[in-house]
C-alpha cells in the first residue's frame, strides 16, 4: 500500500443512489433466482395446466355446466387457481423461506428499501401468473372448445391478473406469519381446501348447499365470480360486492403484514 | 498515528438501552440500561461470552431491532433513516445467500442500494474473490462464503462497518489478509463495529474494547488499559527454589514448576522478585511479563460466578 493511499480520506462527493436501478436489479436477480431454481415453481406453474387439460380440455369435451362449456368455465376458475398459486407460492413460501435462511436480515442490514425487496416478488409473481394464464389459453383454444373473442380474452386475462392484489398480499402474510418449515404446508392448507370451496374445481351450484354458505366468506370465490362474470357464467352476485371484498381483504392483510414485519426480531429458523 | 477530531459525533450511540426478548416467564434480558457510544474513525471491538448481548447491540443499531427502552442513535439520526443507512454496511452472524446466484451477481445487487459504491473489481480484490467470482454462492466453500459477506459489507464504502464475528471459519492467511484490509480501511477514516472470540485478534486490531457480558457493560478501554485491569503478572525464573516455599510468601497467588522453570503469579511482583532474590542469589533467566488479553476478559466475565463456597454449609 502506497502512502498516497494512506492518506486519502473518505471523498465527500455523494451522488444519489439510483432507485430505479435498485428496483430493476433487484427484480432481475429474483427471476434468475427462479429460473435457475426452477423445481420450487414448477409445481404452481404445472398443475393448473394439467387439472385443466384432464377436467376441462379431456373429460370436459362437449359437455356443458349450465350454458357455458366446461372448458370455457374452467379456463376462468383454473386460470384463478393458478395466479392464487403463484402467489402463495412464489412469493408467500419463498418470502418464509428467505427469512429462515437468514438473507432477509441481510437485506434489512442493508440500506436496501424495503419496498424494492416486495416489488421484485411481487413483479416475478405477476410474471408467473401471466405465464399460468398463458398455458391456460392456449391449451384452451388449441385443445378446447373455447372460443373467445379478443375481447373477451382480454377482459379475461385483465380480471385474471387483478387477483394478483389480493391473493400476493395474503402470500406477504403467510410469508411473514410462517417458519419457513411450516409455510409450504400451511399454504396447502390453505389454497387447495380455498380452492375447492370456492368453486374453482366445479361449480359452486354443484356444492353442497352449506358449502355455498362457506364459499362466500372466501377470497377466491368473490376473485372467481369475476372471472366468471366476463363469461355471464357466475353465481348472480353484484360486482361491487365482490370487488369490495377483495378490496378490504387486501387492506387487512398488508396491515397485518406490516405489523408482523415490524415485529420480526429479526429471527432466523434452522 | 491518525488524528480523531474530537468535535465530530460518534457514529452509532446506544443510550441507556434494555432490550427484552419475549414476555413473562420466557423473557430473555439481553441488554440491561447500557450506554455506549462509538467514536468515529476507531475500530470498537466488542467482546463477551456466547449470549452476552453483543449480536443483539449490534442489531439495534442497525435499526433490525426495536430497543424495549432507550434510544438508538446512527450518525445522529434514527437507525432506519436511509441517509445514515448508506453510510452503513453489514456483516452479519447467521446470514445464508440465495444459493443460486453467482458472486459477481450478488456483489452487484447490493453495490446498487449505496450511493456510492466501489468499483466491481476493487471489491473482489478486497475480499479476494477474483478466482470464484462466477461461481454460484452453493458452490462455495465456507470461508469464501464467509468472504462474499465480507464483500456485501464493504461494497458501498461505508463509513461505519459491521462485523459480526467476521473471521469465524477462515484460515490464518484469509484472516491475516482480512486484518490488512481492516487495517486499510480505517487508515482511510472509516469507523468498525467487531465482535469476536479470538482475543488476540481483537487486540491487535482494535482501539477500543467493550466488554459486555450478561448484558451489561463490564469494561471499556484500549487493549491496554483492559489488560492493565488484571493486576496479575507472572514472574518466572530458573531457581532451586521449590514452589511450596514459594507459596509461603503472601503477595504469590499461585506458584508451580514447568519445565524446570518455576512461575509465580501475583499482583506485587516487584516485592516477590525481591523476596526470590533473597532466598536465592543464584537465580537466572528472570522474566516478568504481562497478563493478556485472554486473562483479562477470564477475570472481567468471572467477577460475578458463583462462590461455591458459600453453599457448602
Ligand atoms: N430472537 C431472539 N429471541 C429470543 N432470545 C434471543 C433472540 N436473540 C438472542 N436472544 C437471547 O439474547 C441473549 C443475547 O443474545 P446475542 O445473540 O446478543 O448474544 P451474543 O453476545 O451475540 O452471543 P454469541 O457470542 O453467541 O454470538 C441470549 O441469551 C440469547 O439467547
Ligand atoms: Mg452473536
């Protein structure tokens, strides 16, 4: 080491940081972070696609529920299946599993903004749920009897996508709420029951009647009559009312998990 | 030797900080009222036994924890203001990296949160990563892990650095080299944090020592002034004199023979050398040294164990 060196002191000349450069690295890593990683997601990505091309493409050929051809009606409710799933899983259970490895912490020790950490799962989340969407509509136009007008499609994919808001807010909760052991299991617990109830599978009018009365505290019920609504194919309930649902479960759900954020003692499992 | 400019404020102040973890019966008492304050352009290195509190100091300085009482301060304003945030970087105990990104890639992602980063290369140097930089994190052995830490720590040249145990698990010549660049840094400046169970290491790299156990604060002080709180200096010669007899002079702690050489504890050992001198002239190769760093912290963190005695009734 030169004595020059030695003598330098600290440069005062602070540019700012670059935010958006922040976010759209942070976003970038979190894809590769998949994409090298590809097994954890996988399984979200795949199974909506198969439920569909078994129940709705092949067992579903010509047959109807109600006046909708069940290819039709399941392209919505699996498509709703599969953007809950990323969100839950893709984000909630990799957000669990992040903090028990203990890089969490080191981003929090960071000067990382928080906000960059949650806007890069919630990008990739949204990235996964297009490509769910993706499959979905081209199996169901390949293979199925959907026939949709451009319009219907994109009133469909647009409605699909909203539900990234509610269901990614409640995967922030589980991913906050949960070790990272039990987050994998508790989001099972939890989607594939909701999943059900709901009327993603079949249709709500095929439920048992206590069921029905089950289905309408769900979040995934009030994000699938919308979905269905496009195809004039739901239950018969106001818009507003499902839309004020979603709404106010989003609420609550990003204020418990800025609570929990909080009060994260900065714990690490295993 | 740097000059410390005594007007500026201290880099991170913890004032009269208690910081509980849990309720009830299962609260664990980490820190009790302690006050500390960080002197800008120092190396502090704060020592204690496992569970005395030190990662947990650490912690609430860096805004990761809420203190149960007190105030934190980081370069004057609050822990989580992102203005003395960037001025920060980390080290952290118990930290696991996504093991499928690659060096490089890491080292870039957290460059970006700081204003004003080192340049790519200049990191990997400092934390000789160069060979595996396009390695992914997984593939790594533990002591570069623990480098590409280190690399997290000073990639946005922070003014006040971070290390908690730093060099656990590295071999001597990554933590000789890991010393330099400390040693570097702060000829340039900058302020550190370090905790650490090698003695030796905090005492050859720090100018201040905390010691902490239990929560609380029980010494602060130059390497120096630590050691000069252990009194007990040992004194050694080649005599004929036995250690029994040795035994019987009352300023000697404790006395035995090691390899014909027979050592003497004690806190007066100018008087114990006279008193050997005496009994017999012919005594060679005398030596009076010191206690070090480890016989101090022994004695600082035993001050409060249990007297065994007392419960023999
Ligand atoms: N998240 C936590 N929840 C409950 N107790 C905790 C938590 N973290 C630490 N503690 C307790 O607080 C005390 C201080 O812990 P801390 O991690 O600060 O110790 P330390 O000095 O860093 O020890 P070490 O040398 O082992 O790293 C310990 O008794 C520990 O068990
Ligand atoms: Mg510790």
């Amino acid at each position: 080491m030169t004595t020059a060196e030695a003598v330098t002191t600290v440069t005062p000349q602070r540019t700012t940081r670059n935010l958006p450069r922040i976010y759209a690295l942070e976003s970038f890593y979190e894809l590769l972070k998949v994409v090298r990683l590809p097994t954890f997601i996988l399984p979200t990505l795949l199974f909506p696609a198969m439920f569909y091309l078994l129940f709705g493409v092949s067992f579903g050929s010509g047959k109807t529920f109600g006046d909708t051809g069940v290819a039709t009606y399941l392209l919505a409710t699996y498509g709703a299946f599969g953007v809950i799933g990323a969100a839950l899983f893709g984000f909630g259970v990799s957000c669990a599993i992040e903090r028990g490895q203990g890089w969490t912490l080191l981003k929090q020790a960071s000067p990382m903004p928080v906000s960059a950490y949650f806007v890069a799962k919630l990008l990739v989340s949204v990235l996964m749920s297009a490509i769910v969407i993706g499959i979905l509509l081209i199996l169901g136009l390949a293979f199925g009897d959907v026939a949709w007008q451009p319009g219907t499609l994109a009133k469909m994919t647009g409605v699909l996508m909203l539900g990234v808001i509610p269901f990614n807010a409640f995967g922030v909760l589980i991913g906050l709420g949960a070790g990272p052991n039990s987050a994998p299991a508790i989001a099972n617990i939890i989607y594939l029951p909701m999943a059900f109830v709901s009327g993603l599978w079949m249709p709500i009018q095929a439920l048992p009647s206590f069921l029905q009365q089950v289905a309408v505290t769900m979040p995934a019920y009030h994000y699938s009559q919308l979905a269905l609504k496009v195809l004039d194919a739901d239950a018969g309930g106001s818009t507003i009312i499902h839309l004020a649902y979603l709404g106010v479960f989003s609420v609550i759900c990003f204020t418990i998990a800025i609570a929990l954020w909080k009060r994260d003692e900065g714990k690490t499992f295993g | 030797m740097r000059k410390i400019n005594p007007a500026r404020l201290p880099a991170t102040t913890l004032h009269n900080i208690t910081k509980t973890y849990g309720r009830g019966k299962s609260a664990t008492h980490a820190l009790n009222s302690i006050n500390l304050d960080i002197r800008q352009g120092e190396v502090t290195s704060i020592l204690g036994p496992n569970g005395a509190g030190k990662t947990t100091a650490i912690k609430l300085m860096l805004g990761l924890l809420q203190p149960t009482s007190g105030e934190v301060s980081l370069f004057g304003s609050k822990p989580h203001d992102p203005v003395a945030r960037v001025r920060t970087g980390a080290m952290m105990q118990i930290a696991g990296l996504p093991d499928t990104l690659r060096v490089e890639e890491l080292v870039r992602l957290f460059s970006s949160y700081y204003p004003a980063p080192l340049a790519l290369d200049r990191i990997l140097d400092i934390a000789g990563l160069w060979e595996v930089r396009s390695r992914v994190f997984g593939k790594l052995s533990g002591g570069q892990k623990q480098r590409v830490m280190f690399a997290l720590a000073v990639c946005g040249d922070p003014d006040l650095l971070f290390l908690d145990e730093p060099t656990v698990g590295l071999d001597i010549e990554t933590r000789r080299s890991f010393w330099a660049q400390i040693r570097r840094f702060i000829a340039r400046g900058k302020t550190i944090i370090l905790t650490t169970h090698y003695l030796e290491e905090a005492d050859a790299l720090s100018d201040r020592i905390v010691l902490i156990d239990k929560g609380e604060v029980k010494a602060d002080g130059t390497p120096h002034e630590i050691k000069a709180t252990t009194s007990t200096r040992c004194v050694s010669c080649i005599t004929s004199i036995a250690a029994q007899t040795a035994l019987e002079h009352p300023a000697v702690q404790d006395a035995r023979v090691n390899r014909a050489r027979l050592e003497i504890a004690t806190s007066e050992a100018e008087a114990v050398v006279r008193h050997l001198l005496d009994l017999d002239p012919n005594l060679r190769d005398l030596e009076i040294v010191g206690a070090g760093i480890d016989e101090a912290f022994l004695q600082l963190t035993h001050d409060e164990a249990p007297n065994h005695s007392d419960l023999v009734s």
